[in-house]
C-alpha cells in the first residue's frame, strides 16, 4: 500500500495547497507555453518541490516520456542520452519529454558544464523539451566551488513559499487523517504538528500514519 505522501499527491495544480504564488506564477509562463524551459524549484524540505515538478512535466510529457532522478544519477552515460533523447520528439498525447532533477545543489562542476550546453543549444531548447530542477538549498550561488551564475541564468526561479504554511498544510492533513480514520484531535493539533515538523508535510503525514493524531 502506497504511503499517505503518494497516496494523496496533488494531481492537478487545484489540489496544491499552500503555494498559491507559485502556481500562479508557473501558470502564467505556462499561458506561453510549458516547454522549451528549464525550472528552477526552491524551497524547504516537504513544500511541495517533487510535486510541483512533477505537474510541470505532465504538462508537456506522458508518463513514460519524464524521467526524475537525483543530482548523483546524472552521469556522463545520462547526460549523453538525456542529448540524443532531446533530439528527437517522442509519439504520444503529449509529445514532449521532460526530465526532473532533484537536490540539484549536489551536482558538480563537470555535470554543470555539460547541461550548460543542453539548456542553451543553438536556438534555443526544442519546445518539447522541459528541465526541472530542484533544490533545498537557498541561492546557489555556489556549487562544487564554482560560479553557479551561468547555470542559474538559464533556468527560471521559482521560490515556494515558506510563510504561513501551517494552517493550509494542518487542513489539508486534518482532511487526509479523516479520510483514513486516522483523526482524532482539533485542527489547532494539527496546527502544532505541522510546526513541530518543520512545516515539512511529508513528515507530518509520517506521523499522522503513525497514529499521532489518534485519541
């Protein structure tokens, strides 16, 4: 059975809770189109980074076209497929493809290098194509002891909110609690959960799971 983190995931940008300026600010690039971009998601630990970059890359590519791995996978092996595969537009509803790159403050400098040559081709990224990154670190400004600058440059900064995060996140976990009769206490413990967690909701759905809010 599927954890209550990946049971409840938003599957559309209505079910995101709590980063409202976000949305709003991915939506209104995506009025020009989700492709031929490269993202940059920051924010602190169970914000709703995977999930964002998951929804950005369902709006340019299928399922078996998006591919998400963590900083350290990104080879030299990948990162010559990830420049063949780009080449090339893929069949499919949405034809395009998409790749999610997570922890993204880990990469090192021969890694950044080469994606400085993927995310700005000769005219530009193909528009089927998307990059999402992700990271919990704050600025970036360096990476394996190099200038991030250039790299940062070519990908548009989203910041996910870290204010007043609880009482939206308690709702929405009060709600997931009743679903799984899992709930037993007022919205304000689940208020003090969320903050206790760091406003980190894959923890509170941790605890939640754990029957901390049975009676």
């Amino acid at each position: 059975m599927a954890s209550l983190t990946e049971q409840y995931r938003p599957r559309s940008w209505g079910d995101v809770v709590g980063q409202d300026k976000a949305v709003r600010q991915i939506q209104a690039v995506g009025r020009r189109g989700y492709g031929g971009r490269a993202y940059l998601l920051s924010g602190k630990s169970g914000t709703g980074k995977t999930t964002i970059a998951r929804l950005i890359a369902a709006e340019v590519a299928d399922p078996w076209t998006v591919e998400e791995m963590d900083a350290p996978d990104l080879t030299a092996d990948v990162l010559r497929t990830i420049d063949r595969d780009m080449a090339v537009r893929p069949i499919g509803t949405r034809c395009g493809r998409a790749w999610i790159v997570n922890e993204c403050h880990l990469l090192r400098a021969g890694q950044v290098g080469k994606l400085l040559t993927l995310l700005e081709p000769a005219g530009g990224l193909p528009e089927w194509v998307t990059f999402v990154f992700t990271t919990t670190a704050d600025g970036l400004e360096s990476m394996d002891g190099m200038d991030a600058k250039p790299f940062l440059s070519r990908c548009l900064p989203i910041r996910l909110s870290q204010r007043d995060l609880a009482p939206a996140f308690a709702q929405r976990a009060m709600e997931i609690a009743r679903a799984e009769n899992l709930d037993g206490q007022p919205l304000e413990k689940y208020v003090r959960l969320l903050r206790d967690c760091g406003l980190n909701m894959r923890a509170a759905l941790q605890s939640i799971e754990a029957g901390e809010m049975l009676q």
